[in-house]
C-alpha cells in the first residue's frame, strides 16, 4: 500500500535526512521524500498498521531534523 | 514570506543595526564582551538549540553544531588571545543566517513558480442546480456522468465530452501548442485545457482523480523520485563530506601542532584551532545537496510546459547521452490516419470488394481495418458474417453470406495458397479472396507527417547518429517514407515481437556504454518496445493511458519535432547541473587548502559557503526557462 503525505522541512540535506529515518522505521517498505514538492511517499509493508508506522515515522524524523513536520 | 522567514530576516536586520552601533561605540573590557556575547545569543538561538538537539539524537555532524562550534571557537580564541574581536564569531553566523534565510526564499519561490507553471488543475468545478443558478463544488466530489458549465476564461476541470455550445479551448498548458483548438457539440475535452470563447456544457467522462490533468500533475511531482545519477552522486558525496572535513579539522587543531611540539617547534595552538574552525564553517555540502534536484526540477517543470512530459530526473541524463533514435513510423513520422486512395480488382466490382472487405473487418480495431470501414460508410447492412477469425499480423478471414472472404497482407494470401499478385503502387495493399479466387486489392496509404522532415533534420544536428525506422508494414510502403525522409536504415515487415528484437540488436551496436538508444513510438502496441530502450517516448499520447504508462517520456502532442527539443532541454539542464557540481566542490577544495595554508580567514570561508550556494540556487533555476530552446 502507498500514501503520500505532506512535509514541511526547510533544506534539502534535512529532507534527505528524514528519508534516510524513515526507511529505517519499522513497518516501512520504501520510502521517498521529494523536496522541491514537499511530499512524502510511503510505501507499507504488508499488513502494517499505516497510522502507528506514521507516527513512528514522524518521531524518527524529528530525531533527525526536529524543523520538520509531516501532515498525518 | 512565511513566519519563520520573517522572524529570521528581523533577526537578520537587528544584529546587523547592533554591530554598526557597537562598532561606533567601540566599549572596551567587560562591557564589550558581555554586549556582543548578547547579540551573538540573538543571532545565534535557534542555530544553538538545534546543536544541542543534534547532540542528544546522536547527529554528530549536524552543520548547526559544527556552526556552534566554529563561532564558539572563534569567541573562546577572541579571549584566549586578548585581542577582543568577537566580530568575527558574529559575522560567521549573520551570515550563515542571511545564507540560510536566501536558501528558504529562494528554494520556496522557486519551487512555487514551478509548480504554478505546471498548475493546470482547476480548484473547483461549475454545476448547475435545479433552479438554473451555478454552484461551484470541490472538484473531487463530482461524480462521473456529471454535467458541469465552464465559463470563458476558466479551466476545463474534468475530461468528458460536450453536449452543449461551441468554443475554442487552449491546450497550451499540456501539449505546448499555441494554436487553440475548436470544440463542439459531441467533441471530447480534456482537462488542464483553458476555454478561451463560449459557455459549454460537459458531460464528466471520469473522476477527477483520473483526469488528464490530475494524472499529468501527480507524473511531474513523481518524477523527481527516480533519481538520476548525479543525484545519488551528490547524496553520497553529502555523507562523507561532512564527516571527512570535520576529521580534517580535528587533525589540524590537535595533530599539527603536536608535531610541530615533538620537532621542537613552536606549537601555535591558536593559529591551528583558528584553521580548524575556518574547515568546520565550509564543512556544509548544502550548495550541492539543494542545487542538484532544484535543476532538475526546473528542467522537468520546464519541459512539461512544452508539452513534454519527463518521468524522471534519471531519464534527463539518458535522453542527453542520446545516440541511435528508433522510430516507429505509423502514427510518429506520419499522420498514422489510413485512407482507402484505390482499389484494384480484375474481374470483381470495385464496390463489392470494398463491401466484402468492410465485412470481413467488422470487429477489427486495426488502423488498417478502420480506414477500410470508413471508406465503405453503410458496413452494417442485412449481410450475414460469421466465423471471423483473426491471424495477428497477417489478416481476416470470415463467412459472409456463407461465402470465404479472406483479407489480408501477401503473407497471408501465401499462407492461404491464394494466386495473389504484387501490386506496382505506393502505398499498403490489402488483398481481398472469394472463396478460393482472388478478387483485388485495396490500396491504403498513410501521409508523412509535416513536420517529420524537420524534425529529423533537428535530431540530426543536434547529435543523434543514427535514425533508424522500424514498421510492421510492408517494405514498399516503408521504402517510400524512407526515402522522402532520408532516412537510410529501415526494418519493414516487423510484428511486434520483431520490433523488440531489432531493437535489441541496435541496443547491441552501441560504441559507447553511456550512449543511449531512444525509441519513439506512438505507443498503441509498442508497449514492449517503449519499455525495452534505454528512453522510451511515446507520442500524441494525450488521454491514452497505456502509452503514458509505458513511456519514460511522453509528448502530449504528435509533433516529431518535440524529440530534439526534449534532448535540448536534457542537455541543457545536464550541462547546469555539472557546473554546479565542479563549482560548489572546487570552490570548497580551494577554500580548504587556503583555509590550511592560513591565507583565508573566516570571512572567507563564510562568503564562499552562502555564496556558492546562492550562484548555485540561481544557476539551478535556469534550467526552467527552455522557450528558447523551443524556437532554435
């Protein structure tokens, strides 16, 4: 399953940050992070519960780069 | 502006005021420390908070930490060394700040002027209520089969079909041409296309979400996600970049000095932690990391205003490195619009044959098929066909009237051990058999396209080798189109299967491994071939899905012309994003060495960093503008 969100994050390194912690969060298949138009893809893995993932992913993120914001 | 930018650019403004005022008033001893220890608080929180947040996540080489310690080194050497210039510690980060501040401006403003330009979905649709009066709704919610009203001046927000009125619609935003089109009662419309003249009415063919404007928007945001080879470059380059420079720093401030210590030397502490901090200011790889994908992005937003559509930052490198262009000649060198323009026949009347034909062909969507239906408009008459089968590739063979009719290409006439014979005309000769005697043929020809010469001749001076042509159509036929276009390398005769191999086999030749072979095809039934080569371009594809799949790059048009200026605007923006690439990093390496040398100083280094990346930014936002390269 796939869902695209929206971010706020201010550099292009921080973004690539956030797309680094967020493939490592568990329950995420692949994740990309698209700067220049300030979204998130996420791909799930099977059965995962997408609202906890995200949360988790929102956390790991903000470990990284605590500027950010993901729009759950 | 948002929030954050303004509080940034006041805090910008006040330091600023504060420096000049102390610089006038020049207090001495405690006074002086403690004043410009307050402004550097005030330039430098929210830049200190995030260090202390990086340390406590573990980010060591966080560049606001590395900032933090660079100032922060700075001041400490200002008191070691008596000397009292904490200016400088000041000036690191006001600039870094201004760096910052014309990073976010500019990254957002330009982001926003390109999506603007590829903005082509309206907010809301019109829908009449009982009463007559227009409502407007949030696009999602109408439903398929609606009707909506749009207004003069307005964007189609939905495909579908027009029942009422008659107005002429600029396709501009999607396809690049200029030229409005006119629509009328029964007209299909896309949306993204602006209606320049009268009200029409819309039945909705499909929800908003699978219109051709909401698809077109959601490939061009995606396409920033296939990252092109620079990119990964950058994004590895970025994580040891950092961390190498840093290291380097350490070494300076501890390693040279000890050696120098143990060679019975003078160590200079000061002097080597000075060079150490001025590594730590330009230890950030930002001008590359921010440069990179804003090139690309340009490149991409710019490319779909003419009407080109790239799926990917990586498929810009290909299309650049383009060598060999295969193109598929129905429907990309000519108008792919068959036309019945004779009929042969012995001993058979012309008309019948033509009847029979058209019969045989009833359930057939072959281009082939179709002109031969419209060529005999009254298919549907009282005559009975039966047992149709179909031969892919070869021909029709089916009972009318309980009599054999067979249509089809030389092949088949040999399969079916028919008296065929060739036929001396230009053009595609479709043979026609009663029972076991053979009746004639049709002769179908299709026009060159306009513009095919041109665009050819384009391809040509801008570096592609070679063109070759590949058809499912006889040799004659693609002979003919060969020649009037000077192309010298043709496989006729191929069924789709055949495409893929010859296409392989080119693919094979290359010299070079970064040469790329490009096919272009219009995307009907070369799906396979489209995925196969190193760029795929479908064309004339608006508002079909499958080729738009398929492709790597589409041309919502069916100018053949478009092929050169996609190659144009993929060189262009290559070539910008190199030069930033050896810019941002030779301006580093040099400051590194004269920053080792002690012949830059901290001012230097800050200048070197905000400024590449605000020559980097502006370079980058070049690559939007290609209606230049349109009209060489």
């Amino acid at each position: 399953m796939k869902k695209t969100y929206k971010i706020d994050v201010d550099c292009a390194a921080c973004a690539n940050k956030m797309e680094v912690a967020a493939n490592k969060t568990e329950g995420v298949k692949e994740c990309v992070v698209n700067f220049m138009a300030l979204k998130m893809k996420v791909e799930f893995e099977e059965g995962a519960d997408v609202d906890k993932v995200m949360e988790a992913v929102r956390a790991n993120c903000k470990k990284v780069e605590d500027d950010c914001e993901i729009f759950l | 502006m948002n929030k954050k930018q303004k509080e940034r650019l006041l805090r910008i403004v006040i330091t600023a005021v504060a420096m000049i005022l102390l610089w006038l008033i020049n207090p001495k001893g405690l006074v002086r420390g403690i004043c410009y220890l307050l402004v550097y608080a005030l330039i430098g929180t929210d830049i200190i908070k995030k260090a202390f947040a990086g340390i406590k996540n573990r980010q060591p080489f966080d560049e606001c930490l590395l900032m933090v310690i660079a100032t922060f080194g700075a001041i400490c050497l200002a008191i070691y060394s008596g000397s009292g210039d904490y200016v400088e510690a000041i000036a690191v980060m006001l600039f870094y700040q201004i760096g910052e501040f014309f990073q976010t401006y500019a990254v957002g403003k330009s982001r926003k002027s390109i999506t603007d330009l590829m903005d082509i979905c309206p907010d809301y649709a019109n829908i009449e209520d009982e009463e007559g009066n227009l409502e407007q709704v949030d696009c999602d919610e109408v439903e398929t089969g609606s009707i909506i009203v749009v207004k003069p001046g307005e964007r189609i927000p939905i495909d579908g079909t027009v029942i009422e009125g008659t107005s002429t619609v600029n396709t501009a935003a999607l396809t690049g041409e200029s030229v409005p089109r006119t629509v009328k009662e029964g007209d299909n419309v896309i949306s993204g296309c602006i209606n320049l003249s009268g009200m029409i009415r819309v039945k909705t063919t499909c929800e908003f979400e699978e219109s051709t404007a909401s698809k077109v928007m959601e490939l061009i945001e995606d396409a920033s996600s296939h990252k092109s080879k620079s990119e990964n470059f950058i994004s590895k380059f970025a994580r040891f970049y950092t961390p190498v420079v840093v290291y380097l720093a350490l070494a300076l401030a501890l390693v040279v000095p000890l050696i120098r210590l143990v060679m019975g030397m003078e160590p200079g502490f000061g002097q080597w932690i000075y060079r150490a901090l001025i590594f730590l200011v330009i230890s950030c790889p930002c001008a590359l990391v921010i440069s990179i994908p804003l090139s690309f992005f340009a490149g991409i937003g710019g490319a779909g205003r003419c009407g080109i559509l790239i799926k990917g930052s990586n498929y810009m490198e290909t299309l650049a490195n383009a060598k060999t262009v295969v193109m598929d000649k129905t429907g990309t060198l000519t108008c792919g619009v068959f036309e019945v323009t004779d009929i042969y026949s012995d001993n058979v009347d012309h008309n019948e044959l033509l009847h029979m034909a058209a019969h045989v062909e009833r359930y057939s969507k072959h281009p082939i098929a179709e002109s031969i239906k419209k060529a005999y408009c009254n298919e549907k008459d009282g005559c009975t066909v039966s047992d149709i089968e179909e031969i892919s590739g070869q021909g029709v063979k089916a009972l009318v009237n309980g009599r054999r009719i067979c249509v089809g290409n030389s092949t088949f006439m040999e399969n079916i051990g028919s008296k065929w014979h060739e036929c001396d005309h230009n053009g595609t000769a479709v043979h026609v058999t009663f029972e076991e005697d053979y009746a004639g043929h049709i002769i179908i020809s299709d026009k060159v396209k306009a513009q095919s010469k041109g665009a050819l001749e384009s391809l040509k001076k801008c570096g592609v080798n070679e063109i070759v042509m590949l058809t499912g159509d006889v040799a004659k036929a693609a002979n003919t189109v060969a020649e009037e276009l000077g192309i010298t390398r043709v496989h006729s005769d191929l069924l789709p299967t055949g495409k893929l191999e010859t296409l392989e086999k080119i693919m094979s030749e290359k010299k070079d491994k970064k040469d790329s072979v490009i096919f272009v095809g219009d995307g009907i039934n070369d799906a396979p071939v489209l995925k196969r080569a190193d760029v795929g371009i479908a064309m004339g594809a608006l508002g079909q899905d499958a080729a738009i799949e398929a492709a790597d790059v589409v041309l919502m048009d069916d100018d053949p012309g478009k092929i050169a200026v996609a190659i144009k605007i993929a060189r262009k923006c290559l070539s910008i994003v190199k030069e930033n690439i050896w810019f941002a990093i030779g301006v580093k390496v040099i400051c590194l060495i004269l920053g080792a040398l002690g012949i830059a100083n901290m001012w230097f280094a800050i200048f070197a960093d905000v400024g590449v990346m605000v020559v980097a930014v502006l370079n980058a936002i070049r690559c939007m503008y290609v209606k230049r390269i349109e009209n060489v």
